[in-house]
C-alpha cells in the first residue's frame, strides 16, 4: 500500500463519508480512519472495495440523533441553480433509511458494481437490488413532494 493509493482515494472516501452522514467534519475522520486502517491492514486483497466496506461499517454503529438541515443561498440572485438542487439532493438522500442511502452512495456516487457493493455492505446481491428499488423509489419520491412544494 502506497501513500498514492492515500492521496487518491482520500477526497473520494470525504465525500462519500459527508453522502452519508451530511456532517464534513465527520466525514473528513471517518475517510482518515478508514485510510489509517487500510494502511495497516496486511492482508488486504482489494484497498479500495476494503476501504468502502469500512467506511461503511462506521454507519452500522449507532451514534447520537443528529439533524443535518441542508440550507440553500439566501441571495437566489447570486446563486446558481446547481446550488438548490445540490440541497434538494442532499436532503432528499438523508430522508432514506441508512441501507438504502449506503447502497445508492456505493452504487451511484462510488461506481460500484451489485456484488462489490453486497460484498462491502456484507449483502446478498437481491438485497442490494431491493435496496437500491426501495432507495431510489423513495429518492424519486422525495423530490417529487420538493418540486410540488414549488422549489425549482
């Protein structure tokens, strides 16, 4: 293991910590602690399916309630557009129950195929599937009730 495969993985693993947890500072110990353990991990056939199944392990435990309310720029007129609907995302991603919201962050955002997901959840292929129908039906759905609020 090299201090490349650090510098490489390091920004991805933040994000992907920040899609699931919404807390940047979190993210930025929970991706340094996975990167600290891959490194010292003799027996590691694959760092970086290695790195996400630890990343994600992080989420399995049971932490303080924390509410994470994503605001949109108060000036609409010095905003871009991409800005509320980074929000909209965003919050719609953190109305998912944890699994589902793992499985779409693995799949969608990391580029993970169905078994390396299943295998760094510590799922079954059909699971994954069914979570990632669930996951994506309730995403659907949760931006749908935003945009019939009238946010555009």
């Amino acid at each position: 293991m090299s201090d490349g495969f650090v510098t490489e993985r390091y920004l991805h693993l933040r994000r992907a910590a920040f899609l699931m947890c919404g807390d940047w500072a979190l993210a930025d110990d929970l991706a340094r602690t996975t990167l600290a353990r891959v490194l010292t991990e003799l027996d590691v056939t694959d760092p970086e399916l290695w790195s996400y199944a630890d990343l994600m392990s992080a989420f399995k435990k049971p932490r303080g309630r924390r509410e994470h309310v994503f605001v949109a720029p108060s000036d609409p007129a010095t905003s871009t557009g991409g800005d509320l609907h980074t929000v909209l995302v965003l919050d719609a991603l953190h109305g998912l129950h944890p699994r589902c919201r793992a499985v779409l962050v693995l799949r969608h955002f990391c580029g993970l195929a169905i078994d390396e997901t299943a295998d760094a959840l510590d799922l079954d292929d059909s699971r994954v599937l069914a979570f990632e129908a669930e996951g994506l039906g309730a995403f659907e759905s949760l931006l749908n009730a935003a945009r019939t609020a009238g946010v555009r």
